[in-house]
C-alpha cells in the first residue's frame, strides 16, 4: 500500500478526506464519527452526507456482510464474488 507513505504524490488532503468520509459512512466511530470529525475540524467530510449512505436496498449490517468489511477488526476481507468477476 502507498497510502500515507512519505513522498510526492502518494497521498494528499483530498485523499485523507475521501477515506475519512467512507470511513463514516461504514461506521469507523474511534477516527470517523460525527463528534470526532468536527473536534478534529474535519467538518467538511460530513458536507451532503446525508444523500450519501446505504440506500433503502440493504441495512448497513447487510451491506458489511456483502462487502465482507468487518468494522471491529478494521478489515476488509477477500470478497471471492468480486474477484471471480460474478455478481451474486
């Protein structure tokens, strides 16, 4: 991974915003939550947050179970659908 790594061009401040806001959305509440993110003065991560979520098609616990993200180990795990190249 590069991310974060020191040099040119590796990561920027729109980057660090962009993981910031999926992080809330997918629910990292120790760096991401609302109250974190305006003490940190990150406030601009939340702007039109609100049309911005999961959708009405699955609850967040649903979409975490499909995406195989599991927000208390911090992991993204192999998502065997995605790397067959098969939807569902």
């Amino acid at each position: 991974r590069l991310f974060g790594r020191p040099g040119p061009g590796f990561s920027n401040q729109l980057q660090k915003r962009l993981i910031k806001r999926v992080k809330h959305l997918v629910g990292y509440n120790d760096c991401c939550s609302r109250e974190k993110l305006i003490e940190d003065g990150d406030e601009l991560v939340l702007m039109d947050v609100e049309h911005y979520g999961f959708g009405d098609v699955r609850s967040r616990e649903e979409y975490l179970a499909w995406a195989n993200i599991d927000v208390d180990k911090k992991r993204c795990n192999n998502i065997k659908w995605c790397n067959n190249g098969d939807l569902l």
